[in-house]
C-alpha cells in the first residue's frame, strides 16, 4: 500500500505562486470574485471533511463496542 504524503510546504509555494500567476492576469474584480468564490469552496470542503470525519470516528466507535474492544 502506498502511502500518500504531501509536502505541506510545497504546497503553500505552489498555491502561493499560481495566485501571483492568477491576480496578473485578473482585474481587481475579478480577483476579489475568484478570491471569494475560492474561499466559500474551501469553507464548505472543511465542512463536509469535518462531517466525514466525526461520522467516521463514530462508527469506529460503535464498531469498537460491539466487538469489547473500546478502551
């Protein structure tokens, strides 16, 4: 199984230089809508990670439970 990994630093970079890249070629209107419209997609993925994540824990739990393996 190979183990998936990222490099939090490059990433910032990378995201960091494709906004340079992006804000030359936007006006500032477009740049505040892209911004936004970028913003409100990440709010709502942490959301729907955060759900996932709390659904999968319980069930882990419940898991646990049902076979006397909870601590």
């Amino acid at each position: 199984m190979q183990e998936n990994k990222l490099d939090s630093s490059r990433i910032a970079v990378e995201v960091n230089a494709i906004a340079v890249a992006l804000s030359k070629q936007l006006s500032v209107d477009e740049q505040n809508i892209l911004g936004n419209i970028l913003a409100a997609m990440g709010a709502t993925l942490l959301t729907i990670a955060a759900i996932e994540q709390t659904n999968k824990e319980q069930a882990d739990t419940a898991a646990q439970t049902s076979t006397g393996k909870a601590e």
